[in-house]
C-alpha cells in the first residue's frame, strides 16, 4: 500500500514541476528577447525618454515569472515535506498496528519488527527519491535541451559534397513563391521567374516591401521557397554543400554588422586563406577605407567596440565592401549597399567596385532605392507587388515600362 501510494505522490510532483518550469524557461526566453532589443537599441530609449517606462514594463512581466518561481519553489518544498511526513505518518500507523496484535497474540515481535523495518527501508527509498525529484527533473530539462540541439539534423549533411561545375554560373528562379514562417498568410514572392547570367551586373528595383530583399535572402539561403527553385549551374541551391556555396557569397547590407574586435579583425572575418598586409591595404583602398583607417589612433588594430560604433554608418559600408571583396566572391550581393554614403562618396564606391571587378570577375546582384546607383547594369528587373513586371536595361525600360518610368521621375523630382 506505501509503496504505490509514495510513488504515486512522487510522480504527480515531478509532472506539476516541469509543467511549471517549461512555463519559466519559456517566459525567461521571451524576456531574454526582449532586453536584448532594448540594450541593442539604447540609444533610440535614451532619445524618446523611454527608460522609467520600459523599466516599468519589464518588471511588471518579470512579476509573472517570479510567480511561477514561487510556486515551483512552494511545490517542491510540499513535495519533500510530504516524502518527511509520509513515512512517519505510516511508522506510527504500523507501531500502533503491530502493538495491537502483538497485545492480542495475533502476531509475534519478530513479525511486527520484520513488516516495520520493511516499511521503513521503502518508505527511506522512496523519500530520498522525493526530495531529489525537483531538482532530477530540472536535470532532465536541461540534458534534453542540450541532447535536442546536439541531434538536431544539418540540413547540409544530406548533400555535404554536392558542388557544381563552375562556382560562378547562371542564377536561376522558377516560379518561386515565398512567405515569411512569421508571416505565412502574407506571401511576399508570387510565382517569381527569372535568369542572372554568369559574370552580369543586375539589379532589382521597385517599391518598399515588393520582395527585392527578400530574393537576396533567399540567394543567401536564409529561407527556402514556399514553391518553385532556385538553381546554380542548373542544381538546385538546397542540394548543394552549404558551407561551400555560402563561400560563394560576398554581401553588402543596407546595414552591415560590425562585431566588437579590431578593424583587422571585422575585415578578416570569414577569408579562409592568409591575407598579406599589401593586398588588406589596396583592398581598403580600393573600398575607399584607408583615409579614415589612417585617421583612427591605431589603425587597422583600432577596436570598433560593441556593434562597430565607433564608426559611421557610411564607413560601416566601405568596410563591409571592404570584407567582401576579401573573400573574392563569385556573386556579389548588395543590398541598398550605398544608402549611407554621400553622392559623391556614391560615385567613387560605384567606381572602386567597377575596378575591382575588372581585375576579379563575378556576379553582382544589387538591390538598390537610389537609381542612380544601378543605371549601368546589364538587366534590371522592374519587381511590383511580388511579382517581376519587366526587366531589361536602363535605357530600354525609360521607353518600355511605365511602372520603372514612374519611379525615375518621382526620384528626380524629389532629389
């Protein structure tokens, strides 16, 4: 009967305690979130005064956390007071049992004493076991985080050595559609078809929010359509080794990351080969950084701190040109790669870019607000609501598509 009864109780703690401690990971997850955006974007809390009121607000949400801390804490006490009383409740129900029958000749001292030490040698066991429970179930919590991410399948393990014939061939879409995981019921790519040729400039305009980006990332891999293929050199992108075709991949942001570290060391950051102080030299001169790096107090070893702030949004460009071109890609990706620099700045970034690829041909896929920046490349495609409405050179959309028409004028007569 004890013994059931013990395990019973046992197994009902150990559910109600990690119900209630998934509940506080998962809300400390959240929470973690949270702070992280505000730390990273302290400067735009400090500018609207947002610092009494979004204290507040965490701590209001930290309340709900403490809670349920608090009631795993109450829990798991009550779980190992009970595995304290239990076994003392049922010792003195087997004494005063064992008296009677002792009393009444029923049963005999070495019986009783027997069925005594019986219940207190299971009722010890099970008891230990009670009052480790708590903490054995937040073990297993953690061990099975730890387990789950260690088996977690790589998606490139399937085709670890799938490469192509010729790392810089033609890009190719087919009826490619794609919607965001947050975002499912908002497609953002309608059934997008088209070709960059090997070694071409192209670029991709359009309106805020019709997908241009979103086709950069999905080159980069980031996402994986909804439908359709995205292909190189006539193999789909998701067969090939994703380390390699990654390093296939130089890219530009609109706004680049710059880690804590030194210049050299944010430069270097994914060149898997020895660079020689000369070729880091006319590589940033080349991106038009070396003006400013000769100006920091300690040149290429200069530590741009947290997120790169010690330098501008428009240097934070040039150096990530900068970091691409070290990695000698075979497709150049740029999106809106000069929206912090200057028309003139613009002008001789366009210019050391043109002169590199001279020297190191390869694709360049360039998504672009300025059109002033894309003027002179091979193919443009006009992309609206999702979809590729026309495509072709510069000069010939002027003439052929209203929609690209529209958007040069409105750009003019704003600039």
């Amino acid at each position: 009967i004890l013994s059931p009864f013990l395990i019973a109780v046992e197994y009902l703690q150990a559910l109600i305690t990690s119900i209630i401690t998934e509940k506080i990971d998962n809300d400390l997850t959240k929470k973690s979130g949270i702070l992280t955006d505000y730390l990273l974007n302290i400067h735009t809390i400090h500018a609207y005064n947002l610092e009494d009121t979004l204290f507040d607000e965490m701590m209001d949400s930290m309340r709900n956390t403490d809670k349920l801390t608090n009631k795993r804490t109450w829990r798991s006490a009550l779980g190992q007071g009970l595995s304290q009383l239990l076994p003392s409740l049922f010792m003195i129900i087997v004494l005063a049992v064992g008296s009677v029958l002792m009393v009444s000749k029923e049963a005999s001292f070495e019986q009783v004493f027997t069925v005594m030490m019986a219940v207190y040698m299971c009722a010890q066991f099970v008891g230990i076991n009670m009052a480790y429970m708590p903490n054995m179930k937040l073990a297993q919590k953690s061990t099975n985080n730890v387990f789950a991410l260690l088996n977690e399948m790589n998606p490139d393990d399937a085709c670890r050595e799938v490469k192509t014939e010729g790392a810089n061939g033609d890009i190719v879409f087919d009826k490619v559609e794609f919607a965001y995981p947050t975002r499912p019921e908002a497609p953002i790519l309608k059934g997008v078809s088209f070709t960059i040729p090997k070694n071409a400039s192209v670029a991709f305009v359009g309106h805020s929010g019709c997908g241009k980006s979103t086709i950069i990332s999905l080159i980069q891999r980031f996402y994986k359509p909804n439908a359709g293929t995205i292909s190189l050199n006539g193999v789909e992108v998701n067969q090939l080794n994703l380390d390699w075709y990654r390093g296939l991949l130089g890219a530009v942001n609109q706004e680049p990351v710059m880690f804590s570290g030194t210049i050299r060391e944010n430069l270097l950051m994914g060149v898997d080969r020895a660079v020689s102080e000369e070729e880091l030299k006319s590589v940033c001169e080349q991106a038009l950084c070396m003006d400013f790096i000769n100006e920091m107090p300690d040149g290429f070893e200069t530590d741009l701190g947290a997120t790169g702030k010690a330098v501008s949004g428009g240097q934070k460009q040039r150096l990530a040109l900068a970091r691409a071109i070290l990695r000698n890609p075979a497709i150049l990706l740029l999106d809106e790669a000069t929206s912090a620099l200057d028309s003139e700045n613009q002008e001789k970034f366009l210019e050391a870019l043109n002169g590199w690829r001279k020297s190191h041909p390869c694709t360049v896929v360039t998504v672009a607000h300025r059109l002033s920046t894309i003027v002179d490349s091979d193919i443009i495609f006009v992309v609206d609501d999702g979809r590729i409405v026309d495509q072709g050179t510069h000069e010939t959309l002027l003439k052929s598509c209203a929609f690209y028409a529209n958007l040069v004028r409105g750009q003019l007569q704003s600039e």
